[in-house]
C-alpha cells in the first residue's frame, strides 16, 4: 500500500538543487523528475536528477517499501554513520586504490521510504572549481537525505 506524502516531485527537485547550490556550492544547477511531471505527489517511488548543462552531477531516488529495509541494495562498499539517530551509510570509493569512482552514494531509510543520494565528486563544478566532499559536505549530505526522509514520511 502506498503513503501519502505531501512532498510533490518538483519540491523533491528543489530540496535537492537547494543543497546542491547551497551546501556545495555548485553552478547553474538545474533539476528535472522521473517518472511524472512535477506537480504530482511522491507516493511509491520517484528520481530527481541533478544536472549542469548535459552532464549529470547528482541525482535523489525514493522508493517507498515494507519489503525491502536495505535502502543500500545490497551494493557493497558502505559505511555505516548516523544522522540524528538515523543510520545512514555513505560509499566513498574515490580514493580506492584498484577501482576508484567519481560518484559519492548515500542510503538511509526513514520510516517506509529508502532514500538514496548520488553526488559526482570532481565533475560538479562549484564557485572554487571542482567539488571535492569534505567530510562536512559528506554530513551534510547525510543530514539532507535524513531530513528529505522524515519530510515524505510525513
């Protein structure tokens, strides 16, 4: 059964080009949604991205679920943290020695809903040139993902 949240999918994308401009400080930042269009309310699922110009810098996933608790999918590599006495688990794989990424992945869960945040590190483009995530930008983005939960979860 699907709950009613009173998030629409345009204020989903607006959190989130929020923290991106805001917290990260990245430039000429635009947001579009799948699948629907805006105006609709988040009830089971929903993605927002995060682009600048053509390239995608980011992106949200929600889904909403009883079924599945594990909002990291079971993709290995997280480390567990809390926000709030919230678990939150954060992949950082840019430094790895044989496999590093550009691509930063948050996961939590808040209530019903798995709530995931991506962030390409050194490809979004900020006032002071190439984002590098420090650790306070990382509990931020921790913070974000934790508050946008509790915010679909009503």
């Amino acid at each position: 059964m699907a709950k009613t949240t009173t998030m629409t999918r345009g204020e989903v994308c607006s959190a989130l080009k929020e923290f991106f401009a805001e917290e990260l400080h990245a430039l000429s930042v635009r947001t579009s949604t799948s699948p629907g269009d805006e105006s609709e309310e988040v009830f089971v699922s929903g993605i927002c991205k995060v682009e600048q110009g053509s390239e995608p810098v980011g992106r949200v996933e929600l889904r909403h679920t009883s079924e599945d608790v594990d909002p990291t999918e079971g993709v290995p590599g997280f480390e567990p943290s809390t926000v709030d006495g919230v678990p939150v688990w954060i992949r950082d794989r840019t430094a790895h020695p044989d496999n590093p990424s550009t691509q930063v992945r948050f996961a939590t869960r808040v209530d019903r809903w798995n709530v995931r945040l991506f962030i390409e590190n050194e490809t979004t483009n900020t006032a002071t040139g190439p984002l590098r995530l420090t650790d306070e930008n990382k509990r931020e983005a921790a913070r974000f993902l934790v508050d946008l939960g509790r915010r679909l979860s009503g």
